[in-house]
C-alpha cells in the first residue's frame, strides 16, 4: 500500500530517562514506561518508506580523555542504525544539551535479515561534539552520522515481526564523568 505521506507518532517521550553514567555497557535511555513503541509487522512495505527519530537530553564529559559515545536506534534486539563511535571534546562538559535526529529510509525488504535502512540526514549535535566552543562561546558542533564513516545501511532485521523501537547507548570509557540523559523525544512513521 502506497503511504499517503501522513505521519504518525508511535512514540511520545515527555519523562526523563535514567541517567546512564560510568559504564562502557549499551544500556537503553529510554524510561521503562516509554518501551512501549512497536513497530507494526510489514510497516516497510515499499522501498523508500521512511522512520523518522528526534532525541534530546543533557550530556557530560570528563576532561581530557572521555573516550567516545554511541548512540544507537533498536528494532527489537537488532541496531537498525548506529551513530558510530563519536570522538568527544576534551575539554569538560556539565550538563549540555544534546540532540539526535534523522530518518532511516527502507533500502531492501524482507524476512530473516533481509530488511536494511538507510540513514538519511542523521545527525547529533552538542557542546559535547569534539572542536566544539564553550556554551557560553559559540554554537555547538554536530557530527554527521554514521561518525566518521561513509553512509551506509544498518544492520538488516525480520520486517515480517513487530519490533519494539528503543534508544541505547554506549560509552568507551567508565566514569562517573561520562554521563548522558534523555529528557524528550518522538519517533514517527509514514501511514
């Protein structure tokens, strides 16, 4: 069935998550009551059909060596997309803001793995972002996603299922320094 291009929200984050802090473990930032979001079984029914995401929480680093973060969009046990290991700044970050959008748009349909999204416009951006001024200094940096890394599809998944949709993360280095948080977000697709 061909989408009428109108978008639905199927996730609504208004509570914050658990702070996820000194670490190197991919834990989920969502907050329990938001794992609610399924993907309904053949959603990707056409080529180019599309999933858009938008996150925002705070974030900080330990000085000088706080290795990298990344941030990964899951289909049930499967990460459909990856933001890359992103370098970090070294300088101290307390508490900035974060955000992480994009689209991920179906590539190849199917069961088993065959179903693979591309991303599309992904992006996260914060004072935390290597090369990135102080807040009180200029604007904050934003790395492309995947980071550092040519564009590329995600992990294929069984589009022939419902999918629980949720948002890890995972850090390089254990410190109690190194800490992130959503705070808001929403995940829509296309009916």
């Amino acid at each position: 069935m061909a989408s009428q291009g109108f978008r639905e929200r199927i996730l609504e984050v208004a509570e914050d998550g658990t702070a996820l802090a000194n670490s190197t473990t991919a834990t989920s930032l969502l907050a329990a009551a938001r794992k609610i979001a399924t993907l309904p079984a053949g959603y990707f029914d056409e080529l180019g059909k599309r999933l858009c995401f938008e996150f925002s929480g705070r974030i900080s680093t330990v000085v000088t060596t706080p290795g990298t973060l990344t941030l990964a969009l899951r289909l049930g046990s499967v990460d459909v997309f990856s933001s890359g290991a992103m370098t970090l700044n070294t300088t101290a970050q307390t508490n900035v803001h974060w955000s992480l959008k994009g689209e991920l748009i179906a590539r190849a349909l199917g069961t088993g793995t065959a179903t693979t999204l591309f991303p599309k416009g992904c992006r996260f951006r914060s004072h935390a972002v290597i090369g990135s001024p102080a807040p009180t200094a200029g604007g904050a940096g934003t790395h492309m996603l995947p980071y550092n890394a040519a564009p590329a599809v995600g992990t294929g998944f069984d589009n022939s299922v419902s999918q629980l949709i949720d948002l890890f993360a995972t850090w390089s280095v254990a410190s109690a320094s190194n800490s992130i948080q959503l705070h808001a977000g929403h995940i829509d697709i296309y009916t």
